[in-house]
C-alpha cells in the first residue's frame, strides 16, 4: 500500500472509534490521528494563553493554525514538540473543549484532506453504555457509577451531539454504516480491513 489512503472512522460516542482505529493503524501501518485530541490540544493550549473560548474565537483560532500536533505514538499526543497526552484529561479542557470543537474557525483548520473510505460505526446504547462501563471498571475510575447511569450519560452526549448547531453528528452520504452492537473490536476491525480492499481495487479498475 504504497499510495496515499486516508480512512476516516466517525460515530457517536462508545462506537469504538478509537480502538478500530488505532488497531487499523497498526495493521496497515496507517498514521493514526485522533481528532477528539486534536481538539483536545487546541483546548489546552488555549486555556494556557488564557482565551475565553466563547469571547475570542477568532483568537482560539489563529492559535490553532499555529500549532503543529502530532501522534508520535499510538495514545500519546504532542504539541509543539511536547508531550501533552496526560494534560488533555485536565478538568479545565473538559470545561472549555464544547465551543472550541464548535467553533467553524478551528473546525476548518483541523480538517483533514478528503478521505479515501469513510465509516460510521453504530451500535445500540446498551451495547455501547456496556463498554464504557467495562472500561470505566478497568481503569478504576468513577466505580460508584451504574450501567444505568453511563447508558443515561451516553444518551445525553447522544442527543447534544446531533443537535449541535455546528456540524452536527450525522452519517456522510458516502460514508459506509457498521453496526458494532453484537461485534468484537477484532471483527470491527476484520470488516473494515475488507472494505479497504474492495475500494482500493476499486481504484485499481479506475486507473
């Protein structure tokens, strides 16, 4: 796989966007790029300068055209050459993060080029308040929270997310839909590794 191929994994939250994606990476030794932590960065580092996300978007992103973000590892984030990875879970980013993400400004600036394939993962609320739960239990964090309680959370994220004003969650019409509810992350990944293959012959009979 000499040539540029660019995926593109979207869905709502718990889907299993990232895991697909980083075992992807692995497999067709793609460069893996988060775009939540993409984000994330730009979030952080506008904190830092002191920028009120909602009063100085035009600032926040002019700011964001400056940093240079990188994945030099799966799971760690850089910016500016530093590692960031553990600061973007910082209180201070979860709280500013929703009108930077919002903002068309640094949206534009975060965009990448047109992809290849893209995919839309989807899986029932259950299914998907099920794996947050699981991974909330294996990293010990907020174990006093019941399944009923991440599966209300989900919802919530859920509806914020497809009524958001600035690009809303929705399917790409030339996206292709996954559901993941009764699928493990290997055979996510299995399916997908598929479609590669089909699209890039595809492009082999076009050429």
């Amino acid at each position: 796989m000499s040539r540029l191929f660019r995926i593109a994994i979207d869905g709502p939250a718990a889907s299993g966007k990232s895991t697909t994606a980083k075992q992807l990476a692995t497999l067709f030794r793609f460069r893996y790029i988060d775009s939540g932590a993409m984000f994330r960065a730009v979030t952080l580092k506008s904190v830092e300068a002191g920028l009120d996300p909602e009063k100085h978007k035009d600032q926040v992103a002019t700011l964001a055209s400056s940093l240079d973000i990188q994945f030099p590892e799966l799971g760690t984030v850089s910016v500016n050459g530093l590692d960031v990875t553990d600061q973007l879970r910082q209180e201070s980013v979860a709280r500013a993060i929703g009108p930077i993400a919002s903002n068309p400004q640094v949206r534009h600036t975060l965009a990448e080029h047109q992809p290849e394939l893209k995919i839309f993962l989807v899986a029932n609320v259950r299914a998907r308040a099920q794996r947050r739960f699981r991974e909330l239990q294996q990293k010990q964090q907020h174990t006093d929270e019941t399944l009923e309680q991440v599966m209300a959370d989900i919802e919530a994220r859920d509806l914020a997310d497809r009524t958001r004003t600035i690009s809303p969650l929705k399917m790409a019409d030339d996206a292709v839909e996954l559901d993941t509810s009764h699928l493990s992350i290997d055979q996510q990944v299995s399916a997908i590794q598929k479609l590669v293959y089909q699209k890039l012959e595809q492009q082999q009979q076009q050429q």
